[in-house]
C-alpha cells in the first residue's frame, strides 16, 4: 500500500529524493530494490527503496507509539490529529501531496 504511490510519484517526477539517498544506503539497499520489484513488477533506483523503506520506518514508529500507549499522555482520545498532520508532512517533504482533508 506505502510502495504504489510512491513509486507512482516517482515514475511522474513529483518525488524529491534526498541526496544521501544516493549514496549512503550501504550494501542491502540493492537488495532492498530487487526485493520491491520482485514483489511489485517494478524497477525502481535505489534511492526510491530507500525513501520507501525510511517511510515505512517511520509509520510504523508512529503506530508502535499509539499501540504502546506512549501518546495518551498528550493525546488521551486518540493520535490521529498527531497521525494525519505528520503524514501529510512527511508526504509534501518528499513531493506527494495527499488529497481530500485539510
């Protein structure tokens, strides 16, 4: 789900990529390629991995935090405000803009 509108992004030319992307990836991050166009049929540059496996990365500390309860302190009905704004942040920091919402 995190990979097709990246890699949608991309193939239009909307994605910024970080240099570092480009080079400091290390070793797997060729692995890392062939493994997403193994599963999704597409080829992509290793920075497009990169930027995709650090999303990933991301969220999902994102939702490790909501499930383990570390922002009820500030959020005590739910993170999504905190969830919604971060994603559409990191989304514009990269070049996609999510529709719909505010």
């Amino acid at each position: 789900i995190l990979l097709a509108p990246i890699i949608a992004g991309w193939q239009a030319g909307m994605l910024r990529l970080p240099t570092e992307l480009d080079t400091d990836l290390g070793a797997g991050a060729g692995q890392l390629r062939d493994e997403i166009a193994e599963a999704t049929g597409q080829e992509i540059p290793v920075a497009v991995a990169g930027l995709a496996l650090s999303l990933w990365s991301w969220l999902h500390g994102m939702v490790s935090l909501e499930v383990f309860g570390q922002l009820t302190w500030i959020y005590p009905d739910g993170a999504e405000p905190l969830f919604d704004a971060a994603l559409r942040a990191q989304l514009a920091a990269v070049g996609l803009h999510p529709s719909g919402g505010s």
